[in-house]
C-alpha cells in the first residue's frame, strides 16, 4: 500500500509524503539472478549495498546469507559448500541455510553469536529470489489466476535508470504518461485497489494511438485495444498484464535501488508453456523471443524519459494525485 493509500484509510489528509519516509530498500522480493549461476559452487554479489551469498545445498535448495563471515568478514562466495552448509574460505567457519554457525575447526560449538543473517530464498522458472526485510511480509508473487508451473520465463534484459527506485515504481500509476509517453488513450476511469495490505493495483483500458511500427504492427495484428493491470507489490517488485484480445502479455519488472539517485531494473517476460511436447523447446524459445523484443521496445520509451527525474512533492497538480 502506498504512504498517501494508508493516510486515507486512517482518515489522515492525503497530503504527499517527503521523500525522506520512502525507505532505502524496501521490504519486498528481489532477483539474485540465473539458478544456473550455482553450477560452479556460491556466487556473491552486490545487492542493496551489502554483498550477499546463494548456494546450492546438497539436498538440491538454494539459500541466500549475508557474504561476510561472522568471524573476521571473508566473503563466503569464495567458500565451498559441504552437505547443507557453506564453509568460509578463510578459517573454515561453516554456516547453514539460517545463517546458524555449525561448525568451527579445534572447537567443540560454535557459539550462539557467530551467525550471518539469512534470507528466505525461492527458486522459480530458473531464477533465484529472496526477501529483504525483517521477515517473509507475503510469498513471491505471480500472475492471479495463473499457474507458475504452467509458463515459461525469458531471458531478462536490464536498464539502469538515473531515477529513485519510488519515482520507478510510481511511474506504473501514472496516467498520464501513458498517453504521453506510449500513445496510449486510455478509454474509462483507471480502477485502483489494494488486492492485499502489500500490494497495490491498477486497471484501466487503453487504445492504441501510435504510429510506431510497433505500434502499426499491433494495430493490425494483435488489436487495438488492450486491458491493462499493473500490481505494485511492496514497491519495486511489479507484475504487469495486457490483454490484446486473444493475446496476453506477461512480465515482471524487478528493481534494485543502487543509491538514493539511481535504480536498476530487470525485466522478465512469460509466455504459457506449449503442450507439445516435441515441439515445446523450440516453440517456446521463439515465441518468447518474439514477446521479449516487443516489450524492450515499449519500454525504451521509459528508460529515456525518466532520466534526470526527481521528486519533488510541493510540484505535484490534482492529476498527479
């Protein structure tokens, strides 16, 4: 739920916050990145401005902890794993999937202390997510009405945008750059909801107006009209909907505040999977390659115009509101 959506359920004037009550890294899912990352043993990286680790236990799971040892900092990402742990390549300290120190080399226990801070991990459609935050608020979300088991996920492609993770994030509910920005006019009153107290919805439907060849080709292949929904969970994890007709476009829009000024995002497109199973690799590779490149093409768009932009509240007009 949006800081202006809870003023108004506690009967509080809808005022635009500061930016200072936006937080730094907000409580919701992440992508690590590929799952085929851990073939080789742990991988570290730096997200949110720490360095965290993922690894493959021996029972096949994935976890992700902080990368630095309890015991003096060493990164566990050039560890190596034994059985369910991972072990610090420095002393040998051995870490489980909670973040539990189990094991120190010359020592009987470890003590309650020498722990990292774990995180809950998912694995899906070849992708390793986790929550950042004190605790699991909500499980990883997917598409309503729509079985994970049942699509196939596209190779992500990534942008750097010099914009605050919020300013990203709003731009889903901003109508009026729709129609600025993507030709897009939308046809009724944009309906907003909160489908759970960590997410925040918008429907509407919208015409399609330009006359990119992208936009030509839509027009005459794939409709002119399209339903729209875009769900906000958490804030920088966001699943977007369009219905063209016969045709449905699936993608997910995970973000990754790099500093108060800059924000990286990666975009993941679905497409259900084919029921053919002869023909089903080859099928879906092409057709998602297809849906991967029209959506790269849409949101350029984006990528330019939000550059440089800032949030200034004492700016905003009703529409913005």
């Amino acid at each position: 739920m949006s800081l202006i959506a809870e003023r108004r359920s506690a009967g509080v004037a809808a005022n635009p916050p500061d930016a200072s009550e936006f937080p730094s890294h907000p409580a919701t899912w992440y992508l690590f990145g590929r799952s085929n990352e851990l073939q080789r043993g742990p991988v570290s990286k730096a997200i949110l401005q720490r360095r965290l680790v993922a690894y493959r236990t021996a029972t096949g799971g994935v976890s992700v902890l902080d990368a630095s040892c309890a015991h003096l900092g060493a990164d566990l990402g050039r560890g190596t794993v034994v059985g369910d742990a991972i072990q610090c390549p420095f002393h040998h300290w051995r870490f489980s999937p909670t973040g539990a120190c189990v094991s120190i080399p010359n020592q009987d226990s470890a003590p309650t202390t020498a722990c990292v801070r774990s995180y809950p991990a998912v694995e899906r459609h070849g992708y390793i997510f986790f929550f950042f935050g004190p605790r699991e608020l909500f499980p990883l979300p997917f598409f309503s009405e729509c079985d994970p088991a049942a699509m196939t996920a596209s190779k992500p492609f990534r942008f750097e945008m010099d914009c605050p993770w919020y300013m990203l994030a709003a731009n889903g509910f901003d109508t009026q750059h729709f129609h600025a920005v993507h030709d897009r006019k939308l046809k009724n009153t944009p309906r907003v909801d909160c489908p759970t107290r960590f997410a925040r919805r918008m429907r509407f439907d919208a015409e399609v107006t330009g006359t990119s060849a992208y936009d030509r080709f839509l027009k005459r292949f794939v409709g002119r009209e399209v339903q729209i929904s875009i769900t906000s969970w958490g804030g920088p994890h966001v699943l977007v909907e369009g219905v063209f007709g016969r045709a449905h476009s699936r993608l997910l829009v995970t973000s990754q505040p790099l500093d108060e000024r800059r924000t990286l995002s990666e975009v993941i497109v679905f497409a259900k999977r084919s029921r053919n199973s002869i023909k089903a690799a080859l099928v879906d590779r092409v057709n998602l390659r297809i849906r991967r490149r029209f959506t790269q093409a849409f949101m350029r768009y984006d990528i330019d115009k939000l550059a440089g932009v800032r949030y200034h509240p004492h700016g905003l007009t009703p529409q913005d509101r």
